[in-house]
C-alpha cells in the first residue's frame, strides 16, 4: 500500500477537477463536488489545514480512485 501524501483541500479540489468533477455548491467551508457520471463527494477547505488520512481515504473510495490514480493528479 502506497502512502498518501498530505494534501489540503484546495490542492484535493484541483485534482479532482483534472478528472472532470466540478464543484456544484459550497455551504460553509464544505464544497460539494460532482461528476458527469454522478459520483459525488464533499471535500472541506480550511485554510492551511491538511486533509486527515481517514477522510482522505473516504474521499477517494466516495470519487471511486484508487491511492495511485490520485497520487498522479497531484
């Protein structure tokens, strides 16, 4: 198992638009992010705070990655 690397929620959101998601709304410092194909996740972005490995991994598993598909977007 590869190690993720610590990332904050920006540079998560800038990765996932690669790929085609885009943010539908935003409610508080949780953006909400959609597919064409309808997966969906919500990634929060707290200025210079790093995504948590749990959320991370839940984000990814939400977004059907897998730990290297994202690690190359980044």
């Amino acid at each position: 198992m590869s190690k993720l690397p610590s990332v904050t929620g920006r540079e998560v959101i800038t990765a996932l638009k690669k790929i085609g998601f885009e943010v539908i709304r935003i409610l508080g410092s949780h953006h909400f992010l959609r597919h064409p194909d309808d997966r969906c996740t919500v990634v929060p972005v707290h200025s210079g705070e790093t995504i948590g490995i749990g959320l991370l991994n839940q984000i990814l598993k939400d977004c059907q990655l897998d730990r290297e598909e994202f690690r190359k977007l980044i």
